[in-house]
C-alpha cells in the first residue's frame, strides 16, 4: 500500500530518522527529508492521507509503515514497547557515555544483560524486509562506531553478524548513506540528540486510526507519556468533553481516615515504603528525591484518588555507621541515633513528607520480628555457617568492621594515609580492607592482625528455585533498572550471602554460639518496614501478611535495590509465611549536585537542614526535584536551571495562568464564576486537556512522575494559550456587545476550572500551592478527588477569594549567593614527586610487558592507560615514556 504524502521532519543524524527511513524504504514508501531543529521531538514523520495530517513518532511511524505493507509481525507492536521501555533507557544513556569518552560501566553491565537477552532470541532474521531487522539495526548500530562499544558488541557474535549482514542489504545500505553520509559517523555529535521514544500506544498512530489513547493500554512500565500536542481531536472526544463539562462529579470531604489505618476489604490497599535513611547524617537532596519525596507524590496521588493508603519509613539506625559516627562526635551509639532521628524528623517535615508513620528500628519489636524470621529460616533449612577471615585488634579485643580501619590505600599511584577499610576518600575506590598497607585500628591506633570468625549465612542458592519464578512473574511492574539488578544477580546463579556482623550496636543474633554477634544491617533493615508498622498498629499483620487484598511499593534509589529486589523478598520466600510481598520496585537513578557529587565533608551541594536556611519553600524544591527527578539515568541539581524552571515553568507558566485567571473573576464579575456557554472551540480545549489529564493519570499509575508533571505543566499552557487567543479582559468592556460580554464571561469561567482542576492535580507535587490554591477557590469539596476527566467544578455563581501571586521569582544575585554557598572546598592536587613518578613509571612498565606477553598489544595500551588516567589525578605529569613508546594525557 502506498503513501501518497511523507515528510520526514528531524535532527539531522538523529539515529530515530534512520528507523523511520528504513522502515519506507522496505515498505515501498517514498520520503521527503525536511531538517528542522526545533520540533517537539527529534524525529517527525507527516503523514498526510485524504485530508488527514496526522505526527507520528518514530516508533509510531515505523509501525504504521510496517503494518500498512503487511510487514509487521504480530509481535512487532511488543517488539517496540521493548526497545522504547526496556532497551533504550540503558542503550541511550550508555552510548551518551561512550560518546562523551567516560564509558559507564553500571550501564555497560545492564545492557549486557539486555543485549545477552537479544542474542539468544528468535529476532535476528536477516531478512531486509523483516519488521524486526528495522528497529533492531537502527537501534544497535551506533554501537559500532566507537571501540568501547564495539568491544562490548563483539561478546555478542550473533548481533555481530546480524549488523554486518544488513549492512550489505540495499535498501539498509543507501538509507544509512543518506541518513549519516557515506564517511561514517561518531558517538560525539550523536550523543547530544539522544531522545527515548514514547509509547507507541500513546501517541497519534491512535487518533490516526480514530481511536483516543487509553491509560489502560499504557503497562506499569510505559515509556515517557507522549506530551506532542494533539493535532487531530476525534467527534467522540470533543462529546465525551461536553458530557464531562454538563456533569460535574459530586463534592466529597476529604478524606482523613482515624489512625491506624488498616485494609478494608473491597477497597485499593496500598502499602508504601521509601528507603530507611542511615541515622548517622543529614540527608542531602538526592537522599530525598531518592526515596521519601517520589514515595509521598504517588502515596498523595494514591489518596487523591481515593485509595486507601498507608506510608511507612524510619531511620535505619544499627550498623557500622552508627558506631563510627557516635565516636566521631563522642556520644554514644543512641545518642547519635536520638539526634539524627530528630533531624531527620524535622527535615521531612519541612518537605512536607506526609507519611503515616515515621519511626526506626532501634525497638524492642524490631529485635522480636528479626529474630522470629530468623528462626523461621534457621527451621526452614536455610542458614549456614562459615568462617571469614577479618582484622582483629588484639587491644581492643574485637574483630574490626570495614570502617574501623585506617591505613595507606593499596591503589597505585594514590598513597592516601587515612584510607577507610571499605573505601579511600583519597582516590574515590573501593577498598578490601585486608589490604590496606599499614593498617590501624581507628579506636587505638594499635595495628590489627587477621583472625578468622565464623558467621552466618543465608542460604540463597536453596531459596532460588521458589525466588526466580516470582521475581518473573513480580518484576513486571518495576522500574527497569530495578528489573537489569535483579536479573544480574540471578545471571549465574544467587549465592550465599553473610547476614551477621562481629559488632556491638545491632540486633542481637539469638543462636547459641552466636550470640555476641549482631545481625547485618542489611539483613535486618529492610525488616525495619514491618517493625516500625507494628509500632504504629498492634494489627500490623493486617498490612504484611495479607497479600490477597495489599499491593506494596517500595521507593528507593538504584544502589538498594539487590536488598530489596533480592535479598529481602528471599528472606521472607525462606520463612514459608504469607507475607505480603513487594508488588512495585521504584528505584531512581543518582541525582548528582552540579558537576560533581554531594560531599558533606568538603561542603558540596545542598542537604536537608540548609535547604531550610534558604528561604526558598519547600513546594519549590519539591517542584524541582520532581521535575529532574533521576527516573532513568542520573541527573544533576544545577541551580541556574533552578531558577529558570522557577521562573519560566512556575511563574510565567503556571503562576500567571492561576493568578490572571482568578483575577478576572474577582476584578470583573466581583469573585462570582460568571455563567459559561461553551462552544465548539472551547469543547476542542476541553477535549486537549482531558488528553493531558489522561496522560498525567497514566503516568502517575506507572510513577513516571517527571511525566505526569509536564503535563500539568501542557495543561496551564493550553490555559495562557486559551486566554491569549480569546482575551476576555477585551471583551467585556462595557463598549461590547452583550454576545462579546457573554463569550468573555464563558472563557473566563472555563478558565477558572482549568485552575481548579490544576489545584486538584498539583497537589502530589507542591501541597503548599495547591492547597493556597483551594482556598483562592474557598475549598469546594469537589475539589478533593482526582477527578476522570475535566469538568464544570465551579459553577455559575460560586464564590471564590481574592487571589494573590503564588510564585515569587528568583533573581540572579540569589542565585550566585547559593550557588557560592554550596560549592564547597576543592581537593588539593598532590605535587608530583619524582622518586615516586620513576617508581610508577617502572611498575607500569613491568605490567607492560607482562600484558603484552599475554594479549596484543592493543589490549595492553587499554590496560596501561587505565593505570595512568588514575595516577595523573594525584601527579603534575602529563608526558612520559615507557618501553619506547611515548604517552600522552591532557588534563
């Protein structure tokens, strides 16, 4: 089947526009190229068909040009949905990483895994007209173009193969010439225009086919929600706007149920846990964004739409970092832990964390559960016992944790005296405590010897025949990065894993012979969640042992994840209890504070107790952290983006439309909402944010909140827009008609229902605006549920308040003051000494050639440069030789 009329609008070079020309290509289509650069996505294609233009992404546009040749296989459609929600969010951000020369390992890891998947599959036909040779050769062939990524592709011969062979193929040979030239291409100009396409099922190819997107189409780990504007709006979504606008849903009180709160059956029960936060410091922005903040946005939405919700955190408070800390400040373990749980406290608060419950784990319950489940799997079969060798201090007379030990870190080429005996803060790495060179204990500073101590272990191995198969069936629903974890771990198999410690302030090991150890934090943690419930309601079992009727969320970021996505929900597989497990995994990536990490040693970055200090509220920083809210790959806290996302999306965006908006009403029609006679048109707006609406709910349910925040943010602009066009304050001058008047006086009203409704939806975000909102609009209880679709909640003749500015702009001086404040202290370089340098320069040479023995030379260089990206951080030389060969770094 032909198309008559294509235009292919698109970032030139972007890899999507080679998908969508392939897929012409093999369709039989012909394509008009157009370069544009400022479009609402990379890539385009216009399909004009009769008289209906109708945008499709390029996912779209490949499935449409597929299925109208009869080339699409029936799985096609699934074959998409992968590459957009499972592929791209770590093939993307890999690639930008090999691009900008720094090659992530964390997701050169996880797409290992993904691509071990792909090559092991039933896709790779090397058919040119194959629907799935078309999305899979576009989307892997950037990996050829740089070495590191070439290198993790050639573990892959099949994928290979599969490459090479289409390659040759005709219509993928003249479509890769036309899209990136017949000189090759590189990763460096590439990176830059990194887009992950939406979901296919979100999008125009719907409207197109005359159907409107529906969130139940879109699954639990749907791709970004499509924020194109709608260019096509169907008959039938313009009535079911009018029959919304005609039929206002029924005002209710909120509701704010007695505490307990317990399930109720017949109703949604959901269970919310974030992250326990360690005890021993103050948590920095990313900590928050991390778990409590994205936890409180869905627990909120959840009872916006009337779920019947229970919001469980603490402060994890055992452990090594406790003890550590309570000898840096000279208290004891539990003073530090009663001090820090009170910062904690006061920290969320001020947030406005609205959680059930906040409590710790230093409790008598926390000590019986652990030691209940313990038992159950010491029955069960699935405890064992081995010796690990440790540092002992014979003067203290006590096996020495990690943190415990001090002493010259190993690596090469950084001598950091105070290295720690998990990590060197001298050098960044992680370190094996019996390594260290002269090592100290930190409690005597008399040097340790290595003693061997027998502890426990879980049996995982015996767990995993009954883990596997429900973390296949679970694991659905979690975050994609939190599924790449689990999936590593269980790659070759679980192994056994040390659940005690050789320490003093933890849960006590109640096993004979054991008994002067203590659980590790990691094991009895996480059980943290079902104590700190029973310490809010003796009927917590209501809540963990009752799965037929909860569903459970845990909120965390990536770095918790094989403790909660593997260990603990073996744990609780091993008791052979009916336990409520975790249906939901939401992990977040890192947020990262401007161009390095937060540091609170070196006075980097923003922590909880200085965001208070700013006299920014927290509804703003809750905006912000929500909106660069790290849901697939890191991102970064940069103040002057701070300001510009307060005062363009805020301000100018949201701000003016509630505050004009209102205004009107209060100014001309003396605060009474003026009668509306909507007419086509405004039905058209209606049936535009109902779409918007959809999206914000569909993503909500998925918790991909940065989504669900831009279309609020899509539905204030449709507000401006309206307002703009229409300009009421024109037309109810006393000189106009009384057909003027009357138009002016429904776009007003319509208009103080979008902000009604914004105050409805804003509330998960900025509980602060929304609920100053509410009051400009005097509370009305419709306003207290998430409604389906937008409708006539204030009408003709309700009062509202004198509204006034919501949002405050913030100028630059402000900005720059911050941005000094939290900056922090630079490390100092270490001058490079030249006995040392003539050391390392030997020593590398030595692993020269005992590596070009063992592997090509090529191989060699890799090995040697790594050796020395390390040293140059410490030492001032940029150029030095080594076996005849010169080598130079710039720095």
């Amino acid at each position: 089947m032909k198309i008559k009329t294509m235009k292919l609008k698109a970032s030139k070079g972007h890899p999507d526009g080679l998908k969508v020309l392939v897929a012409a290509a093999a369709s039989g289509n012909s394509v008009s190229l157009i370069e544009e650069k400022a479009l609402a996505a990379p890539v385009i294609l216009e399909v004009t068909e009769g008289n209906t233009v109708a945008h499709l992404h390029a996912n779209s546009a490949v499935l449409y040009l597929l299925q109208a040749s009869n080339l699409g296989s029936n799985d096609i459609e699934e074959l998409l949905q992968w590459e957009a929600t499972e592929l791209k969010p770590v093939l993307l951000p890999y690639l930008a990483s090999v691009g900008s020369g720094r090659e992530d390992k964390t997701l050169r890891s996880s797409l290992q895994v993904l691509l071990l998947k792909l090559s092991s599959g039933s896709q790779l036909k090397c058919e040119g007209k194959n629907g799935a040779s078309v999305v899979l050769f576009s989307s892997l062939l950037p990996l050829l173009w740089e070495q590191p990524s070439r290198n993790l592709l050639e573990e892959f011969p099949s994928l290979v193969s599969f490459l090479n062979t289409l390659q040759e193929v005709d219509h993928f040979k003249k479509s890769v010439s036309l899209w990136y030239g017949n000189n090759g291409y590189t990763l460096k100009p590439w990176a830059a225009k990194l887009h992950t396409p939406p979901s296919i099922s979100s999008c125009t190819l719907n409207l197109l086919k005359g159907e409107a997107a529906s969130p139940s189409k879109v699954g639990a780990t749907g791709a970004p929600a499509d924020q194109e504007k709608r260019l096509v709006i169907t008959a039938e979504q313009i009535l079911a706007a009018k029959t919304s606008w005609q039929n206002p849903p029924e005002g209710r009180d909120h509701l704010v149920k007695s505490a307990p709160v317990l399930p109720v059956d017949g109703e949604t029960n959901i269970l919310i846990t974030a992250s326990l936060p360690y005890v021993n410091n103050v948590p920095h922005l990313g900590n928050i964004i991390g778990c409590v903040l994205s936890g409180d946005c869905f627990a909120r939405f959840c009872r916006l739409r009337g779920d019947n919700v229970l919001y469980i955190c603490g402060t994890d408070e055992y452990g090594t970092a406790t003890e550590t800390k309570a000898i840096a400040e000279g208290l004891t373990p539990q003073q530090i832990c009663d001090k820090y749980f009170t910062v904690h406290s006061e920290v969320y608060k001020w947030f406005n964390i609205q959680f059930d419950h906040f409590g710790r784990t230093t409790t008598n319950l926390q000590t019986k559960i652990t030691q209940d489940i313990f038992w159950d799997l010491e029955r069960n079969g699935v405890i064992n016992q081995d010796s690990l060798e440790q540092l002992h201090c014979g003067k203290c007379e006590r096996f020495l944790a990690d943190r415990f030990v001090e002493g010259i870190c190993p690596h090469i080429g950084c001598g950091y005296e105070d290295a720690r005996g998990d990590q060197c803060d001298g050098c960044g790495k992680l370190v094996n405590a019996v390594e260290l060179i002269k090592p100290r204990c930190k409690l005597c500073s008399s040097p340790p010897s290595i003693k061997s101590s027998t502890h426990l272990f879980l049996d995982l191995p015996k767990i995993e025949s009954n883990y596997s198969p429900w973390l296949k069936a679970t694991s659905k629903n979690w975050s994609n990065n939190a599924k790449v974890i689990c999936d590593s771990w269980c790659r070759d198999g679980l192994k056994s894993r040390c659940i005690t410690r050789d320490l003093k302030w933890g849960t006590p090991v109640p096993l004979d012979g054991f008994k002067d150890k203590v659980f590790y934090v990691w094991f009895d943690a996480p059980i943290g969640y079902i104590s700190i419930t029973a310490n809010y309601t003796s009927e917590w079992e209501k809540w963990w042992k009752n799965p037929s009727i909860v569903k459970y969320y845990e909120f965390m970021a990536k770095d918790n994840v094989p403790f909660h996505g593997v260990v603990f929900p073996s744990v609780l597989i091993g008791t052979k209890q009916k336990w409520t497990m975790v249906s939901n995994i939401i992990a977040t990536e890192f947020l990262n504070y401007e161009d390095g990490k937060f540091s609170k040693s070196r006075g980097v970055g923003v922590f909880g107790d200085q965001a208070i200090e700013t006299g920014i509220p927290s509804d703003i920083f809750r905006f912000y952290l929500l909106f660069v809210r790290p849901e697939s790959q890191d991102t970064t806290f940069s103040w002057v983006d701070f300001q510009t996302k307060n005062n363009s999306e805020l301000l100018n965006n949201l701000g003016n439309f509630v505050h004009r908006s209102l205004s009107f009403v209060f100014k001309f029609f003396k605060s009474t909402i003026p009668e509306a006679h909507p007419s086509e048109s405004d039905y058209q707006v209606m049936a535009n944010i109902n779409n918007e609406l959809e999206q914000y709910m569909s993503a909500m349910c998925a918790n991909r909140q940065r989504d669900a925040l831009k279309c609020i943010l899509s539905i204030t602009k449709i507000g401006n827009q309206y307002i703009q066009e229409n300009e009421p304050y024109k037309l109810i001058k006393p000189d106009r008609t009384d057909e003027d008047k009357r138009r002016g006086g429904t776009v007003i009203a319509v208009a103080a229902n979008i902000a009604a409704l914004v105050s409805i939806i804003l509330e998960p975000y900025m509980p602060d605006t929304s609920k100053k909102m509410k009051s400009y609009l005097n509370n009305p209880l419709v306003l207290n549920r998430l409604p389906s679709a937008f409708s006539c909640f204030l009408p003709a003749g309700h009062v509202i308040q004198e509204p006034s500015p919501l949002i405050t702009q913030i100028d630059d001086d402000t900005i720059k003051k911050l941005f000094e404040k939290f900056r922090g202290q630079s490390p100092e370089r270490k001058t490079a000494d030249p006995a040392e340098v003539a050391k390392m320069e030997a020593r590398v040479a030595e692993q020269v050639r005992k590596r070009c023995r063992a592997f090509n030379f090529f191989l060699g260089f890799n090995y040697v440069s790594d050796y020395f990206m390390d040293v140059t951080r410490y030492l001032e030389f940029q150029k030095f030789s080594i076996c005849g060969i010169t080598f130079v770094f710039f720095q």
